[in-house]
C-alpha cells in the first residue's frame, strides 16, 4: 500500500513536465525542431534532463513496469529530437553523390586494381587459347549465351548478329530491365562471395574474363573485330567498370578478413564494409546505366563510329567523375 502511494505522488509531481516534454517531442517529430519557437527550443533539454532524473529515481525506487516503459520510451525519444540526425534525404543523396561514392571508390584503388588485372589476365588467356584452337570456344561461352555466335556461323550471319535485332521499343524496355536484373546478379554474387576469403570472387572474375576474350577471338578470326568493338563499346566499358567495381568491393571483404591485423577481425570487416557497401552500391548503379545502354542504346545505335563515341565517352566522364569528384 505505501509503495502504490509513493507511485501516485510521484507521477503527481512529475507527469505535467512529462507531459509538456511528450507534446514538444510529438510537434519536433511531425513538423522538425525548426518548426519549435525560441521558447519551446530552450525548454526542451531542461524538460528532458528533468524526465532522465525522473526515470532515474522512478528505476531506483522499483516503481512500476508500465511507468517505467513510458519514461524509456519518451526520453529516447526526446533524445533524438536534441541529438538525432537531421539531415534531410535529400542532403544525404547529393552528399552520397558529391564525394561519399568517389571517395570510397578511390580508397579501394587496389582493390579495382587487382580486379581489373584477373578480368585482363582471363581476356588474354581465352584469347589466345581460342585463336590457337577454336575447340576451346565452347569451353569458355556455353551454348546458351552464344546465341548463334560461334565458329559454325559465316561472317555474314556473325555481322547481321551486330544490326538492330528489335524496333519496338516497349520490348526493348524488357529487354534492358532483364539485363540489369542479370547483371547486377553477377556483380552481387562477386561482393558477396568476397566474404569467403575472395577466392570465388576471383574466380567469378576470371571467368567472365575468359567469355569475352573468346568472344573477341571468334569475331577477329572472322575479321570483324572493328564492329564487334562498337557492339560492345555501346555497353561494354560501363558494364565491365560495373563487374570490377562489385568484384573490387567483395576483395576488400575478404582482405578484412585475411589481413586484419592487431584489430579484432569483425571490427575491420565492419570498417571496411562501410565503404565496400558504399563501392557496391555505385556498381548498381552502374549495372542499370549498362542495361539500359544495352537494352535500348545498342539496338537503336547501328552506326560504329557512333558507337564508338558514346561508350568511350560514358567510360571517360566516369573515370573523370571517380578520380576527381569530392577530393575537397
């Protein structure tokens, strides 16, 4: 019975600035603190050191659980309304874009660097396995992704392959959102197997490396290495840069976990991971531009030399934008 007492002249004594407290909190979370005048500013800590002391006794004292819930509940509240985050969604998209993702990007150089040297070594080594022996073709590109591009079709079949395939542009729209779908699964597949000591990711790398190098040897073989360059350069410098950037960003997974040094191993994967999300996420991003460009781009460009531009020219304004966007 004394306790139950004790309770009620508590909350008598302290539930009009709890209240006070519960209505500036409620105003600062539907309409911002802006919203609150110069008085109501000046009265919200002193409201909320006053409800802290209050939970303080109200714990020391073992008062009820319900009371106790609601003083939790309106302090964390109140706190975030003096300390919380208030940057707007849109700040923090143009912050991402101004500096966070070219930042992150540069921080992983070696990372990019390493990626960029294993899909160069799989070109290369398809390339020339395929340019001594055809048989290999079907090794590197399974029939399902040739698309009757192989060493049974004429050059005639292999260059009409290089055209416009579909003016509808309803159904290219299909076509690109299915590209960027499939790509980007790739590029996820790298970030994520990078968990595993980045020994999938490399060889994930490798061997979309190796389709393109014997890609690349079955049209010059058939001396259509100039066209197949503008095909691929609609899309291809953009969606490789995609690949690298995902497979860069699962290496630096796995060397937080290989190389972690004297600090604890998850807490230089969580470092390292921040900015690894960071990597990935501009690689989605990169993969919807590539499947748009491939989608859309490709089958509506038929002139080479245009071709040529628009790809290369993408490729050189990204490398501009990552190298030298946000280093202030």
């Amino acid at each position: 019975m004394a306790l139950e007492l004790k309770s009620a002249e508590f909350r008598r004594e302290r539930e009009q600035t709890w209240r006070e407290l519960e209505g500036l909190v409620e105003r600062a979370e539907k309409n911002g603190v802006a919203s609150l005048d110069a008085a109501s500013l000046t009265r919200l800590p002193t409201l909320y050191r006053a409800t802290l002391s209050g939970l303080s006794v109200a714990r020391a004292i073992s008062l009820d659980a319900n009371l106790l819930s609601y003083l939790e509940a309106l302090s964390a509240r109140a706190y975030l309304s003096l300390y919380g985050v208030r940057e707007r969604p849109a700040a923090l998209l143009a912050a991402f874009f101004a500096w966070r993702l070219p930042a992150a990007v540069r921080g992983a150089w070696r990372e990019i660097a390493l990626a960029a040297v294993l899909m160069l070594a799989g070109i290369l080594t398809a390339w020339l396995l395929t340019m001594r022996d055809p048989g290999f073709y079907d090794s590197f590109v399974s029939p399902g992704l040739q698309g009757g591009r192989n060493f049974q079709a004429t050059v005639e079949q292999l260059r009409n392959s290089l055209g416009s395939h579909d003016d509808k542009v309803d159904r290219l729209g299909f076509f690109a959102a299915w590209l960027f779908s499939h790509n980007a699964q790739i590029g996820m597949m790298s970030f994520a197997l990078g968990f595993a000591l980045g020994v999938p990711t490399v060889l994930l790398l490798f061997y979309n490396g190796l389709m393109l190098g014997a890609f690349l040897a079955l049209f010059q073989a058939n001396g259509l290495l100039l066209p197949l360059g503008g095909w691929l350069s609609i899309h291809g410098p953009t969606e490789i840069t995609a690949l690298v950037l995902s497979a860069a960003g699962g290496l630096k997974l796995g060397g937080a976990v290989l190389f972690a040094g004297r600090e604890p191993r998850l807490v230089r994967l969580a470092r390292e991971g921040r900015d690894a999300a960071v990597v990935m996420m501009g690689a989605v991003l990169l993969f919807l531009l590539a499947g748009v460009l491939e989608g859309l781009g490709r089958q509506l460009i038929v002139d080479t030399a245009i071709r040529y531009l628009l790809g290369w020219g993408i490729f050189a304004s990204l490398l501009s934008y990552f190298l030298l966007k946000g280093r202030r």
